[in-house]
C-alpha cells in the first residue's frame, strides 16, 4: 500500500508538472529610493535595475513567481524639494541584490490557449530578502561599514501581452516596503558599535524602494488544461 501511494503520488506530481506552462526571462527597468535622504518624490526612476524571472502558470488567473533583481539605489538631498534636505545636502549610494518569490493574479484571464492576442492588467505580492550595504554618517558623510540582509514586502502593478506565441512582454511599477530604516545610513544599527548618537531623519518610519520596467518571457512546456 504504501508502495502504491508513492507512486500514484509520483505519478500526480509528474502529471502535474508536465501539464504547466513556465516562463522564463529577464527584467529590465529603473530604480529609486525613497526614505530620509534625497528626493521625496515615489515615482523617480534613477539607476539601471537588471534581473531574471520565473513563472508557473498554475491557471489562467494566477501564477507562481520567483525572480532575482540587481539595483543601485542612491539619495542626494540636492534633488530634494524639501528646502531642510535641501540645507543638509546629504548623499548616499547602496547595492541593493534582492530574491522575490510570491503569487501574480491577472484581472481577467489569460489564457495561453488561445490563439488569438492576450492582453491583462495583474497585480503581483509575496515575500522579497535582499542583501545591502550598512551606512552611517560620520563627519557629514554617509559611508559604508558592513553589510546585512532584510525582508521586504513587493507590491506590483502590471500589464502583459502576448507579442508570439512564445513571448510575453510585462510592463511594470513596483513598490517594496522593507523591514529596516538603514538603507540610507539614516539609523544604523550594529551590536559593536554605539550609533545612537548618529541618527537622524524619521526613525519611526522604514525605507521604500521602487521599480519601474519590463519584462520579456519565453513560454515553455506543455499547453496547460486548467483543469479542476
């Protein structure tokens, strides 16, 4: 019996598998940072952000999602229009490297089936780690003392299109609310040095950033029946 329940779970999950359709492709796109230096603007596409994604389309409505995306952010309080920042005149650069994996669920369907053009608005969430450079400020600079990792939440608003019948084309605005405030040297945080003397800004509040970009996917595998 208990032969027979691996192989007919083995036998599901082969079936399963083989029945999906997957993607895979890249990112390409522009970065910002919003947070306690540099421009307050949300929408500010600054520095190149690059990376790889992949789906699988688990029906016509939702698929699973993973990709891997690699940013400079930056902050100068010269673009701000806040006359304080303005005054201050703050700098700072980060590398942001980030793995995202999570559900995107389309408006309306999306069915690959067809042979006719799709087209769908989606929105995309889940769970994003990324890796950054830890900053301080010391003598009215922001430099970099280590590096640490965070978890962040993405919030995507997209549009896709078929272009062939193997290829996607996605266009992108996304949001990532992080779990730290020290991605700008704005409130550093380290178990061997005593940095409370050298916080500033709104500490009570964690940093953003976002993206702005397209993707481009090529569809593999066998036609999906989105069967239930």
């Amino acid at each position: 019996m208990r032969r027979l329940v691996i192989l007919l779970v083995s036998f599901t999950l082969a079936q399963t598998l083989n029945a999906q359709l997957h993607e895979i492709g890249g990112y390409i796109g522009y970065s910002n940072f919003i947070g306690d230096v540099g421009s307050t603007q949300y929408i500010n596409p600054t520095h190149l952000a690059y990376g790889a994604i992949y789906k699988w389309n688990r029906s016509e409505r939702h698929s699973f999602r993973a990709s891997i995306t690699q940013t400079k952010l930056e902050g100068q309080d010269i673009n701000s229009d806040d006359p304080s920042r303005k005054l201050r005149g703050l700098e700072f650069s980060n590398t942001i490297t980030e793995l995202s994996v999570g559900i995107e669920f389309t408006f309306w369907e999306f069915n690959l089936h067809e042979t006719d053009a799709q087209a769908a608005p989606y929105l995309y969430t889940g769970v994003s780690y990324f890796s950054y450079d830890t900053l301080f400020l010391d003598d009215g600079k922001i430099i970099p003392y280590g590096d640490d990792n965070a978890f962040a939440i993405p919030m995507v608003l997209g549009y896709k299109m078929t272009i062939s019948d193997k290829w996607i084309l996605g266009l992108e605005l996304g949001a990532r609310y992080t779990f730290t405030d020290d991605l700008d040297g704005s409130n550093p945080v380290n178990d061997k040095e005593d940095f409370d003397n050298l916080k500033f800004g709104n500490i009570n509040s964690n940093d953003w950033y976002m993206y702005t970009g397209i993707t481009l996917t090529y569809t593999f595998g066998k036609k999906p029946c989105y069967c239930y």
